[in-house]
C-alpha cells in the first residue's frame, strides 16, 4: 500500500470486495428473463410490486402498508415532509445521522437532541422534556447499531418509547438499516412488530446489506399513510427504478440475499475487531464502546484534541474520518466516527497509524 492511497474511515457503505456482483448479475438475467414487461415499463410509486410484497411479508404486514423508494435516504424524506412544518418540535437521537440533522433543520423542525447511552436514547431525558410540555411530532430513532455512535436500543427502552408515544401523541421513526449486521447476541423485535398504536413508521435499506448503488429502501407504516406519500412519490417521479428493484427482488427471492448478509456480517466484525486493537495500541487515550454490529465505531478522543484541527491534518496524511460535531447540534469537539465497513483488513492497522501521528501533530 503507498502512503498516498487515502484510507477512508469517512463513509458507511461496503467495500467493493464484500459486494456479491456475481449474484447481482444473475439477479438482473433472472429478472429481465421473468419478467421483461415489469422490468422496463414505468411503475407505480409503490414500488416494484413483487418487491413490495416481499417486503410485507418479511415485517409482516399487508402491502398497502409498504412503499419502495430510491434508498432509505429518500424514504426518511418522504417521511419528513409529510409530517414536519417548519416550527414543529422533533426529537433525534445525540449523536444522530448528520443526513437526518440536516434534512429536519431545513425543514425548519425545532430539533432537540436526547442523549445516546450504552442501550439508546435516554428515555428519562426525553421523558423529562415531554412532561415540561414538549410535543414532539415525531422521534427518529435508530434502534440497531446506531449511526453514529454504534449502541442498540434494549428492549425495556423500545417498550418504554412506546409507551410514551402512545401517551403523548408522537410519531416513532424507527430507521433501521443495520439490523441485519449483527455481530453478537440475539436479534431484539422491531418496534413495529411491537406497536399497538399505529404509532411506529419503520424505514429499512439494501445498502448495508446489498449495495449502496442499487439505491433501494422503503418505508413502512399505516397504509393511509404510505398511500399519501405514493401520491407525493407520483407527481415527483412516477415510480421509483423499476430495473434495480427487480434486480433486489430476484437476489431476495433467491436466498442470495441471506449470504450476503453472512458476507457482509463476518468481514464487518473480523474489521471492527481489528479496529477496536489498533486504535488500542496506537491512541490509547482514546474511550469507545465496541458495537454487536453495523457500521461504526464512535471514539473520544484525549480532551485536547481538537477535530476540526484534526481533520485536515489527518487528510494529509492519508486518512479521512467524520468529526463528532457533524452529528450533533452543539459538542462533539473531541469525537470522531470511524467506519469500519469501507476498508480491508489489512488496511485498519495503517489507517489508525495515520490517525494517531495526526493526533500526536495537533496536540503538538
Ligand atoms: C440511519 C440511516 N438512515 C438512512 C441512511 C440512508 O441510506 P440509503 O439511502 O442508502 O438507504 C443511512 C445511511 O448511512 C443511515 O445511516
């Protein structure tokens, strides 16, 4: 490897060596030999139908509950506009998706951030801020391996939050791309399989588990619901790529889909292993929580470590990072995430080497 080759623990997505392109290739014969019409014509803004109901069943609910959209980014912002004005009170998580912060802030939602501990959102905190009167629209919520700060959410906090929507009348976002990357430890339910209110809107992705190209993600929630954001999705687009959600389809329908979650799985925990070590050895003022799956490893830094010195200190080196302030509304100063899904192996050691010579020049 040549000191010049960058090594990105800045972006979320799999490297191209853990992608099934083989069986993506099949995929995409089997789905033009099936279904040729399907495939080329415009869709619905449902989605590709077959998809759609493959969808259903794996959460188990009807359809109409379902709408497939261009990535879960897309889905999260159909959500948003629907139920956010600007002035709205809503609650995230803190640390959050940097993608979330933005999107709600220029919606003009008055965000409030709820502190993030070992099992998930603080839910005394946000218990706290409802019964001094705030009225949250909805609460976006990412229940497995959060991005960014790699916790999962405990049962007794999913109950709890429900409890208190049902209560005070707000909607939970539960966007959750990671679920399938699990680690250790046992699968917990989905808030939506746990809902009795019509409380929950649950948002999931086949980046994480697929790849991020085919940009295919959904939403699911009450079915007057999904119908009127269809409605939006048709005047916007007409329908959603029907060629990539035909491709996911024949890989879902195929079992394809459940090696490649193993592939993914175990390369993500072999390099989250390897990166938790390195950062061990080479920053050892560092504190961090090893998370059962995902994506992300969320690190603070020694107090005098600034990030926005660090950061481009470190690009010169040869290593990009995200500053913690990019998740959070105000703090952060002294945190970075570090995603572990973009690079090999044998890349970790050298990456978190740059890193800790960049650290050594800021606090120097
Ligand atoms: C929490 C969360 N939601 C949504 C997304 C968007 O994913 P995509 O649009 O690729 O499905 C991401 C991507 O990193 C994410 O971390």
């Amino acid at each position: 490897m040549t000191a010049e080759q960058l090594i990105s623990f800045a972006r979320g997505a799999p490297s191209l060596d853990i992608v099934d392109v083989a069986g993506l290739k099949a995929a995409a014969a089997r789905a033009f030999d099936a279904d040729p019409a399907g495939v080329t014509a415009y869709g619905t803004s449902v989605g590709y139908v077959p998809l759609r109901k493959w969808i259903a069943e794996k959460h188990g609910v009807a359809p109409e509950q379902v709408i497939v959209t261009n990535g879960s980014l897309q889905a999260d912002a159909f959500l948003f506009t629907h139920l956010v004005q600007a002035g709205d009170d809503v609650v995230v998580e803190k640390p959050t998706y940097d993608r979330t912060l933005l999107n709600l802030q220029n919606l003009g939602g008055k965000v409030h951030q709820v502190t993030i501990q070992p099992d998930g959102i603080d839910v005394d905190e946000l218990r706290g801020l409802l019964e001094n009167g705030l009225r949250p629209k909805l609460a976006h919520i990412i229940p497995n391996y959060q991005n960014p700060a790699g916790v999962t959410l405990s049962l007794d906090k999913r109950r709890a939050l429900l409890a208190l929507a049902a209560e005070y009348g707000f909607v939970i976002f539960e966007d959750d791309p990671y679920v399938d990357i699990r680690f250790r430890g046992e699968a917990l339910p989905s808030m939506l399989s746990m809902d009795e209110n019509n409380s929950v809107v649950h948002a999931s992705s086949f980046t994480k588990t697929v790849c991020p190209g085919v940009r295919v993600g959904y939403l699911v929630g009450p079915a007057a619901l999904i119908d009127a954001i269809a409605k939006k999705a048709t005047n916007l687009y007409i329908s959603p790529g029907m060629v990539s959600e035909a491709i996911v389809h024949q890989f879902c329908v195929s079992g394809d889909i459940d090696r490649s979650i193993q592939t993914v799985s175990a390369a993500l925990a072999e390099r989250a292993q390897v990166l938790a070590a390195s950062i061990r050895t080479h920053i050892p003022g560092a504190t961090f929580t090893e998370p059962d799956g995902g994506y992300f490893l969320w690190v603070d830094l020694p107090e005098d470590v600034d990030v926005d010195a660090l950061f481009p200190v470190a690009m010169k080196k040869g290593v990009a990072i995200v500053k913690g302030s990019d998740f959070l509304l105000d703090g952060g100063k002294h945190s970075v995430r570090l995603a572990f899904s973009a690079v090999t192996v044998d890349q970790i050691d050298e990456g978190v080497r740059r890193l800790a010579e960049a650290i050594a020049e800021v606090r120097a």
